[in-house]
C-alpha cells in the first residue's frame, strides 16, 4: 500500500493494485469464452485489488506471444496463460521465469518449467476415451478422428492416450481418417460432410472428436446425410447441448473438462501474493454417457 495525504481527509492509504496478465489463446469456443468470463467475474466480485489484464491470441501462436511479451512490458506481477500450442509459447514462458515473473498455465502445457499448471489430466481422458470406444465397438470397427489444434498439448495427449489404448486393448478398431479442426464446429462439419463422400454406409461406427462443438459438428453432418444410426459419436468438455445429444441418443459419451475458472485468477492472485504451492493442480474429470447423463443434463455450459 501507498501512504498518501488527500486535502482534508489527513493521511490514507491507497490500495496498490496488483496487475495480474491473463492470455488467453482463442476465444473461438465456447469452452473458452467462458473460462475468461468466469475468471474475470470472480476477480471482479471478490479481489477488489487485483487489475486483471485480458488478451486473446485469436488461435495464432505469433498473436499470443506478443500478447504476453505487451503483458510483461506492462509490468504484470503474474502471468496466466491458456498456451495455443507448446512449443511456440515455450521461449516466451521462459523468458518471462528468468526475469522473476511467475507463470500459472491453464489447461495446456508449455514445454518448460512454470510455476503453476492447473488443469484436467488429457492423458486420462483419452485413455478413458479409449477403453471407452473399445468397449461400445465391442473391439472391432473403424473410427474418424476430428483433432484439435496441431502441437496444443491437450490435442496430443488426447490422441497419443487414445491411440495406445486401442493399439494395447482392441486393434481391430482401426482410425481409418483424422483431420485437424481446430476445436471449432464449421470445420468440423465441413471434414465430415467430405468423409461421408469417402466413406459408404457401414464403413465408419464412430466419430472421436477432441471436444464437443466438433463432436456436434459430426452430429450435424450426419444428421444432414441421414446417417447418424450408423455412426456412434465421442466428444470432450461437457456442454450441454452434449448432454442433450446423449439423451436424445444422437452421442454416446463426452468427458467433463473443466473451464479452469475461477482457479486460474483464484491461484493466479495466490502465486503474486508470494504464497508457495504445489506445482500442479489436476481438476477432476467425468464420463457422461447414456448410463448418467440424467445427472449432467443442464450442469454443463
Ligand atoms: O485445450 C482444450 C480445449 O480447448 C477444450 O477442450 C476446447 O473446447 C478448447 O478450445
């Protein structure tokens, strides 16, 4: 705090306000827009004294590190950072360490030390992804894989872990096409209108799409070619509209990924406050499928 005198009033003291930095990779999800909106609102109603900075690297990795080299030049106390892709934040996420700014990433990992992660395990959730899959197609089958964005961590180990388990577990359930899209719904759309071209009635059982605004994606493409009795659908995040898709049988299972809020700027405001914590914390995730989904219907987002 700073002592200062206002006329008339003697000497006060002004609260110092604590810059905090938050970059967020792409606002083109839903997922997304709520992460920064829950973060924002918690600061707003419970740390009056932090000066919360938001940007958005609009999905471009080169936008996103000059959002945070901007952040650093505006003398933030902490940086949060939700990384596009690993490797290109990674040098930017260093410098930022060596000059004493700690760094809290949420959701994705960079490929260097911070001083704080916190998000869902990816590896578990494409491993239960599998095990999943393996178990509905009764181990034999062929899978359409609607990825992510390229290098994010959350697309590689949810591909990595899904890919083992089948390899280990029911190699008969082959992916027979996957295609990058972003995590966003159009392309999405656009690559499974193409794979109903290729593929004829009876050669595809199920789609495996890394979040759920591609997995509704492929539900709408297939729905348009009449052709969702054939096709099972997976997705990842836990939206609503997911849910009522597994009600309605249009999915068969998505996996609960939480939005890191308000953890992101909750952690965010401990980390520059000095506090000392763990190096990671791991937020809980679910299977939703038909057997729960009453449960989940409306929890999502
Ligand atoms: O990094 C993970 C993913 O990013 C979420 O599952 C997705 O919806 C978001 O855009």
């Amino acid at each position: 705090a700073v002592a200062m005198t206002i006329a008339g009033l003697g000497t006060g003291f002004a609260e110092e306000k604590v810059k905090i930095g938050f970059s967020q990779g792409t606002m083109e999800s839903s997922w997304r827009v709520n992460m920064v909106e829950g973060n924002k609102k918690y600061a707003e109603a419970n740390l009056p004294d932090v000066d919360l900075i938001v940007t958005n690297g609009e999905n471009q990795a080169s936008k996103q590190v000059s959002d945070v080299e901007s952040l650093i030049s505006q003398g933030v106390k902490t940086l949060i950072i939700s990384p596009v892709t690993a490797d290109a934040l990674t040098p930017v996420v260093k410098q930022a360490m060596d000059a004493g700014i700690p760094v809290v990433t949420l959701d994705r990992k960079v490929n260097t030390d911070v001083t704080l992660h916190i998000g869902a395990d990816n590896v578990l959730i494409g491993k239960t992804a599998g095990e999943f899959v393996c178990q509905t197609l009764g181990g034999k089958g062929n899978v359409i894989e609607i990825q992510g964005t390229a290098g994010a961590s959350a697309t590689v180990d949810r591909h990595d872990a899904f890919h083992k388990v089948l390899a280990e577990k029911c190699p008969d359930v082959k992916v027979v096409a996957d295609q990058v899209a972003n995590y966003v719904r159009e392309p999405a759309i656009k690559f499974m209108e193409d794979m109903l071209q290729r593929f004829k009635p009876g050669e595809i059982q199920l789609v495996y799409a890394h979040n759920d605004d591609m997995a509704l994606g492929a539900v709408t493409a297939l729905e348009a070619a009449n052709r969702l009795s054939e096709v099972k659908v997976v997705g990842i995040d836990g939206e609503n509209a997911a849910y009522d898709a597994i009600k309605a049988g249009k999915m068969v299972a998505t996996f609960t990924y939480h939005f890191v809020a308000p953890e992101g700027v909750q952690y965010g405001y401990k980390v520059a406050k000095g506090e000392k914590l763990d190096k990671e914390i791991v937020l809980p995730t679910h299977q939703v499928d038909a057997t729960n989904v009453d449960d989940w219907i409306g929890k999502g987002f």
